[in-house]
C-alpha cells in the first residue's frame, strides 16, 4: 500500500507576500477518512487525486469480505488521474455525486483495473497466477456515476476488469481516449452495465484494420488479446447491457477474437442506442442463449453481427498460454438466439467490412487453416442455428438480413427499406433485402416487408435452401423480387408472397435450382423479364393460383408472365392469372416454355390477358407431358397458342378459350412439332389467320 498522505487536519502552508499579506503555497493533499463500510475521498477541485484514491481503494481491499462490503466515495468535482487505479473484491467506487476524472499520464495507462501488478494474496503477480483463474479473482464490484475523459493520446484501455464474479457499471460516462477499447473485460460471471455512456472514442476517419469496440466482451487466451492477466480461456456469462448509449466511435458493443469451442453465454443487449459509430454497433462472436432486443442503432456502418466463425483466421485462436495448451471444447452450434425488435439505420462507411442491418455468420471449412496462434483449425462446417430475427425495423444503406451458413433460424415479420446508397460504395448495386446463401438450411423467410432494395429483395443463393418462404411483401427493387441462383432452394412452397414493381423478375429460379411450389403469389410488375422465370437447369414443382399483373398505365410489358428456359423443369402450371389492372397489354407472351425445358404435367386453367406475341408458346425442343386444356386466353397479335421448333405436348389441347387474335391462328403447330393427343373441344373467335393451324413438319394425334 503507498504511504498515506500525512495533510489529513492540517491547515494550508503560507508566505508572506510583499505587501504581508498571507498567500496559499497549496492545498491540503488529497486523502480520505473511514467510517464504517464507507471510505471519503477528501481532495480539492482540481487536483490529482489518483495516489490518494488508489489508496482508499487498497483500504476497501484490507477491510471489505462477503459479509462486510466497503463503499469508496468520490465528493463532486473534477479531479486528475495521472496514474492507475486498482479496485478489488467487495468493493464499490461511488462516483455519482458528480464526479469528473480527467487522464493526466505523461504516458499511455489505465485509468482502472482489477487487482494490482504487484505483490497482492502473497503473489508478487497475482493477476496472472493461478490465484487469478477462472472466476475466482475478483467478486462484487461496483462503479456508480462519474465520467471518465481520457486523451487520443492515451494508447491504453481507460478501465480493463477480469476473472471475476458480479461486476456492475452504473450511469458511468467513459469518455475519450485513443486505444484499442475504451473498456475491456474478460472471464467475468455476471457483468451488468447500465445506463451508461460509451462516446467520442478514437479517430473515427483513421485507416485501420484493427477492430475497435468501445466495450469489449473479451477472452483471456493470448497475451496478444489480453494481456496482463491468467490465461485460461475462461468465458464471459451471464451479461445484461441495458439502456447505455454509445455515440462517435468506431464499434459499439463486443467481440472480435474468436477461441474455437469457446462460447460466451446468457449475454443480453437490451434497449441501447447507438449513434454514428463507423463499423458495426453489436458483434456477437460465438454467443449463446443471448438477446439482442429494442436497441436503436443509428447511422452506423452495420447493425448487429452475430458469428460462428471468422472471414479470416487471423482473429482465431485454437489453443490457451499463447499456445501451450490445446483449448477442449466440443464446437456448439444452437445459439437459442433472438434478435428483435431494434431499430438499425445503416450507413456507408469504408472502413466497415460489410454495410447490412443484421449479418448472423457461419462457415463451412472445407480445408484447415491455421489460427492466429500457428494451430492447426480443423475443416469442418462451423454454422450457426437457432436464430430467431423478428420484428426489425431497418433502413439500410447495405443489406437488410444477412443470413450465410445458417440453419433452423427465422427470419419473420421484419421491414426492411433500402436508403441513402452511397455512390462511393463499389457494392451499392448488390444489396438485397434478405440475403441467404453458402449452405444454409431449413431458414424459414416469412411475413417481411422490404422495399427498394438495389438488388433484390430475397436473394437465396449458393446450396442455400429456405424452409418456407411466405407472405412476404416485396416492392421496388431493382432486380427480382424473390431470386434463387446457383443450386439453392426451397423445402416447402413459395406462396402467398406479395411482389411489386421490381425490375427484373417477380420470381427468379435460375442455375440448378430445386424449388418447391411457387403457389398463390400476387406479382405486379410495370416493366420486368418476367412474372416467374425458371430457367438453366432448375427445378421448381408446381406453379399455381399466382396472379400476375402489369401495373403501367402506359402499356409497358412483362416479358413474360411465367417463363421456362434452358432446361428448366416444373409440375403443373395451372389457375394462375396473367392479366392486366387495366385495358392494356400485360405481357408479350403469357407462359412461354422453351429450350429443353419441360413442364411434368398439365398446363391448365391459367387466363391470359392481353399480349403482344402469343398467348402461350411451347418451342425450342420443349416438352409439355399433360395436356394444355381450359386456358383463356383474351387477346393475342401473333397466336393464341403456339408450338414451334420440335416442341411436343404428349396429350392433348383442349377446351381452350382463345377470344381474339389479331395477326395470327388461334392454335399454330409448327416446325417439327408434335401434338400426340387430340386437338379438340376449342373455342376460338376473332382469328385474322386459322383456327387451328398444323404445317406439313409437324404431327397431331387427332384434330376434331
């Protein structure tokens, strides 16, 4: 313990002046007294009080136990630290009469931290022995009130607490500062913050690649990640951050060092703001039983990032004592996660990794890789299950929901908005709404709102599949509403969706897809590719009940209201509706299947509005194996129906409605094509050309 100051009653020195006047040499020292469990700080404004309060601290040390815990009291007033402040077990630092602790080092230090570098429980380095592990270093410790202002120039974290039991903050402010982290705290079991102030941190427009929250939920593994303490791999649990704003730094709350196996757990971050913070608000690495609920995050570069894994293995760790001891741990994969009701406004900041409103991250390893300790991390499928995201309201300058190697989560009843896209973003045209890809399964998408995405507004991709994918309202996106790309999928239908006005696609199935059924959706589209496209070797089943409607009142065309191309397959395609809202065209061609694509069933019942082409086209080695029965089709230019270039339908073509064709036949078989079944039972009006035309190429079972 440092020597107490000796002033404690005494008056203030004093000279004479020239005049004999007596003048104030200086004040009294600061010091403190005790009475009971409280200990007084006693120090005039001003001055610097960290020798006078570390030793009250040290006295709260010697006196306090379970049954009898110390309160250190701080009076209001601005005072200086210019060297660290140790605080210990049983003890609480009361600073709520409106006190200000200003950083005053002539070098880089900690403004607080538990325990002390020197001797301490017959340890000459207590902190990092064995004494120190687990969470048997420190227990009970309580900050209340007081801001604390550190300087850029301070390289150091302004409070680092470790290896304890029940820390709390309360109405703290921290202020300032040029570390890495403005506080940092590792292997404590029940840390709550509350009420309090994370601001002004670091330099916000500085080049770096280092990751800079201004809390830090941390991990003793490495000297390397926290130093100074007993390393063990020892989790922090049982966390509830709740009702603190954090404002102007570079993240807001949690982690960036990764310790395979390692999951932090019980963590809740509840009703926070987070204003102007350049990267991410909320990471969540390797959480488990957490919530993240009712936060508002503003003007951020990201919302909340909750990973399983790592982008690179530079912030891995495989093993504890810098390498010395393999960390045993069985990798988990059940987060029992929920993110919902915050309320995030992303924007585009360079030195975010990923501009998106919510990211949950997983990582298929297909090859090992070597950590940031030189171990080997094994190949393995490290993704990320059991997520719910409910609730979310997001403006985003990026993506909206970010889901990669996921499984078994929910993404339900959000609304999403796409705003303010920066020109200086190299990605700005490829954000969607929600984003699921590279494995992930059994992701249930339903009941969200998104609107005016660059890209699109649902974008399934890369062995991606979604469990159910329903009820979603979709509009103004510049791509596709619902897009599914490059061997992804459904486990159950796309249905009851709600699609306006994107600028590709209502419904996209491309490159060996495998989709269940597209049922009953509402597609309204003013100028777009098609109403549901399936194409390049995909797979949907059936397509069904789905209305298709062109909502330009200046005769702008769908491409296609449902098209099949390049080796596209589906089931049935039958009552879907193909009309116009008003009286001009909806489409050039109505359904259109073509280049060796096949429909396994029945093309029937569907109507057909107004088309510029044809109202039905099967061509280009295309196969219909049921027949094309009871479709009404109102009014064509070219032909009613058309087959054309080898196309085949394996039954018939029958009671089929053609109202009108204005250049063309009603039903025109055509190079090399082939009806097997009959042609029969049609009813055709208003035909420029024949009712039913077969050229010389072309084969038909019957005409009747």
């Amino acid at each position: 313990m440092r020597k107490l100051a000796t002033f404690l009653g005494l008056a203030a020195m004093v000279c004479l002046t020239a005049f004999g006047q007596p003048k104030e040499v200086n004040a009294a020292a600061p010091t403190y007294s005790v009475k009971g469990q409280t200990i007084t700080l006693k120090a005039s404004n001003n001055a610097d009080i960290s020798e006078a309060l570390d030793d009250a601290l040290e006295e709260a040390r010697d006196k306090a136990s379970d049954a009898k815990k110390m309160t250190v009291v701080v009076p209001k007033g601005t005072y200086k630290i210019s060297d660290v402040l140790h605080i210990f077990s049983n003890t609480t630092l009361d600073l709520s009469q409106g006190v200000t602790l200003n950083f005053s080092g002539n070098e880089s230090h900690t403004m607080l931290m538990s325990g002390i570098n020197g001797r301490y429980k017959g340890k000459s380095d207590y902190n990092e022995s064995s004494l120190c592990k687990g969470y048997n270093g420190f227990k009970n410790i309580t900050i209340k009130g007081g801001t604390w202002n550190s300087k850029k120039s301070n390289k150091n974290t302004i409070i680092r607490l470790f290896h304890a039991k029940n820390v709390s903050l309360e109405n703290v402010v921290i202020s300032g500062g040029g570390c890495a982290h403005q506080m940092e705290v590792a292997a404590i079991d029940g840390f709550y913050v509350k009420n309090c102030t994370f601001k002004d941190f670091g330099n916000m427009t500085k080049k770096t690649s280092e990751k800079e929250e201004a809390l830090q939920l941390d991990i003793a593994c490495s000297k390397d990640v926290f130093q100074g303490v007993y390393q063990d791999g020892t989790i922090m649990k049982n966390v509830e951050i709740t009702g603190c704003t954090f404002s102007n730094v570079p993240r807001g709350v949690g982690s960036h060092t990764l310790l395979n196996g390692a999951y932090f757990t019980n963590i809740k971050i509840n009703k926070n703001k987070f204003t102007n913070i350049a990267e991410e608000a909320i990471i969540g690495v390797n959480y488990a039983d957490c919530e993240i609920k009712n936060n508002t995050i503003k003007n951020c570069g990201g919302g909340i990032l909750f990973q399983y894994f790592k982008a690179t293995p530079g912030s891995i760790f495989t093993t504890i004592f810098d390498g010395k001891q393999n960390y045993k741990k069985q990798i988990r994969y059940d987060a029992n996660t929920v993110i919902s009701g915050n309320t995030i406004t992303t924007k585009y900041n360079k030195k975010c990794d990923e501009v998106q409103g919510i990211k949950v991250y997983g990582l298929n390893v297909t090859s090992s890789l070597k950590g940031r300790d030189g171990k080997t991390i094994p190949k393995g499928n490290y993704y990320v299950s059991n997520v719910t995201i409910t609730n979310n309201n997001i403006t985003t300058a990026g993506y909206g929901i970010h889901m990669m190697d996921t499984k078994k989560c929910k993404v339900n009843n959000n609304t999403i908005v796409g705003d303010r896209v920066s020109s200086s973003d190299p990605n700005r045209a490829k954000y969607d709404g929600i984003f699921v890809e590279k494995f992930a399964k059994n992701t249930t998408v339903t009941a969200n709102k998104i609107n005016n995405m660059t890209r699109n507004g649902i974008f399934v991709q890369e062995t991606a599949y979604v469990s159910n994918l329903a009820n979603n309202k979709i509009s103004n996106c510049k791509r596709s509403g619902i897009n599914f790309y490059m061997k992804s999928g459904t486990t159950n239908d796309v249905t009851k969706n709600s699609i306006k006005n994107c600028s590709d696609n209502g419904i996209l199935v491309s490159t060996k897809c495998n989709v269940k059924n597209i049922q009953g959706n509402t597609i309204s589209l003013k100028k777009a590719a098609g109403g549901i496209t399936v194409f390049k070797d995909s797979i949907v089943g059936k397509i069904k009940d789905n209305t298709i409607t062109n909502t330009s009142s200046n005769g702008a065309l769908i491409e296609s209201g449902i098209k099949l191309t390049t080796k596209a397959t589906t089931g049935e395609i039958s009552n879907n509706k193909i009309i116009a809202s008003g009286k001009q065209n909806v489409a050039n061609v109505g359904i259109l299947v073509y280049s060796n694509s096949k429909v396994k069933g029945s093309m029937l019942n569907n109507s057909i509005g107004k088309v510029t082409a044809n109202g039905v086209s099967i061509s280009t080695n295309a196969t219909v194996t049921g027949s094309i029965s009871s479709n009404k089709i109102a009014s064509a230019k070219n032909n009613g129906i058309l087959l054309y270039n080898k196309a085949k339908v394996n039954k018939d073509i029958t009671k089929n409605t053609i109202t009108k064709v204005t250049n063309g036949n009603g039903i025109s078989v055509r190079q090399k094509s082939a009806v097997k079944g009959s042609i029969s039972k049609n009813s055709i009006k208003k035909v420029s050309g024949t009712k039913v035309q077969v050229d010389k190429t072309s084969s038909v079972g019957s005409l009747k």
